[in-house]
C-alpha cells in the first residue's frame, strides 16, 4: 500500500528520476508491488506510474514483479491506463511485458545502470546523515561511524528479501569492525553489534521524526521537491481563501434597512 500510495502522489512534489529511487529503494526494502492503494479503485503501483508517464519507473516495478495483466476497478490494466493517459512508450513498453518481447523483460540485475548509482549515492548519503544524527546524540565517533555503515541494515543485494535479526546482526558486527583501527578489536572498544544496531535505530528514528514534521508533501526530504509553480499556486490560494472568508463577513454584517 505504501508502494502504491508513493506512486499515486510522486508526480506532485517529486522528480521523475528521484521518484524512480524512492521506488527502487522500497522495492529493495522487500515493498509489496501487488498491493492495492485503499481508495476503492484498485490501481496496482503499475497502474499509477503507467498512468502519470514513469517509464523508469515501470521498468523498476516489472523488475520486481508487478503485475502487468492486473485490472483496475474500471477492468484497465497498466498497458490501457498508460494508453488512456497518452503515454504511449509505457503502453508498448507494458504490453511487449505481458507479450513476453525480448527487451521489455526486467530484473534486479538489468535495471538502469544510472538509476541503480543515483540509489547508491542516495543511501552513502543517508548513511552520513545517520552517522551525523549518532554523533550529535552522544556517540562516540567510531559508533557513530558503525551506525551510519549499518543504517540500510542489510547489503544493497539482499534488500529485496525480508530482513533478519541474524542478518541486521552480522551487518552491524561487520560495520563495528571496520569502525575500529586495524589493530584494535570491535568488542575491545565496545562496538559489540547490539550496541551499533541500537544507535542506527536510535539515530533513524531521529532522522524520521524530523522528516514527519516537513509536512505531507515531504519538501526538504531526500530526493524531493516541489514541482514548479506550486508556491505561487498555494500564495493564490490562500489569498483567494482570505478574499471569500472577507466577503463572507461583509455579507453577515450587513443589516437591513
């Protein structure tokens, strides 16, 4: 649902390339790609990104798996809503998908090289900003630095399968391994993997809460912003608001005779 949530509402504050990151990522992070967003018209993720012209972001989709035959509750697939929207390289590019044509077929390991980069420099940067976020918490730089190694908790090429307790707990031994000089030992400075996972968690959730409170359209957040207009768009309106509310109490005050 949140995958499919992403991909009805990306087109109002998100860049086409980010928003196929942002995708990427919660594909990877294990993201249902047949889940239905709950408003009653049973679009699929694919439905979405074919109807506002993603192309990237289809090839991400049918890379994981989404469901290219699925119909909506108007019995459209991604195919006829993409063709419905006049996006007429997603429509070919999702029926030589269903067809099965050479060239239309996608996985993991073929997707765009650009976008996979764009997703690897997206998360060196959270990492940094996770270790930031431990660092300013109290940690001592070499936890603060094993927290940020460990904030995806997994390798980029496990993210597409749920993650373990033994998996978060290998990665954050490995990163409080590495945290520490060659000739010292994780365990020695107190870089045991329950101590780093902690700080990761700790230092995400920090990271989260002060994403939440961007407002709804997530302006400032990593890979984000607002499409060109929007501020002048929401000054009007709110000077439209404070014109009717103004002549709304005109109206009142107006006594008869």
């Amino acid at each position: 649902r949140l995958l499919a949530s992403h991909c009805a509402c990306c087109a109002c504050c998100c860049l086409s390339c980010a928003v196929a990151v942002a995708t990427l990522w919660l594909c990877q992070a294990g993201a249902d790609v047949t889940a239905l967003k709950d408003d009653g018209w049973q679009d699929t993720a694919l439905h979405y990104a074919a109807a506002r012209g993603h192309i990237e972001v289809c090839k991400v989709l049918l890379a994981y798996g989404a469901p290219v035959v699925a119909t909506n509750y108007a019995g459209l697939t991604p195919a006829q809503t993409a063709t419905r929207s006049g996006h007429t390289r997603i429509a070919e590019l999702l029926a030589g998908a269903a067809a099965g044509t050479r060239g239309c077929q996608f996985n993991p390991n073929n997707l765009p090289g650009p976008l996979c980069r764009k997703l690897a420099a997206e998360m060196k940067q959270y990492q940094q900003e996770v270790s930031n976020a431990a660092a300013a918490a109290g940690a001592r730089p070499a936890l603060a630095a094993a927290a940020g190694a460990t904030a995806p908790l997994h390798r980029s090429g496990e993210r597409s399968k749920p993650v373990k307790p033994a998996a978060v707990m290998a990665a954050a031994a490995e990163a409080a391994a590495c945290a520490v000089p060659a000739d010292r030992n994780a365990a020695a400075a107190g870089l045991d993997a329950s101590v780093v996972a902690a700080a990761a968690v700790a230092a995400a959730k920090k990271l989260a809460s002060a994403a939440a409170k961007r407002g709804w359209e997530g302006v400032g957040s990593q890979g984000t912003e607002l499409v060109q207009g929007t501020r002048v768009f929401r000054m009007l309106a709110v000077l439209s608001q404070v014109r009717a509310e103004c002549a709304v109490v005109a109206v009142v005050s107006i006594q008869p005779g």
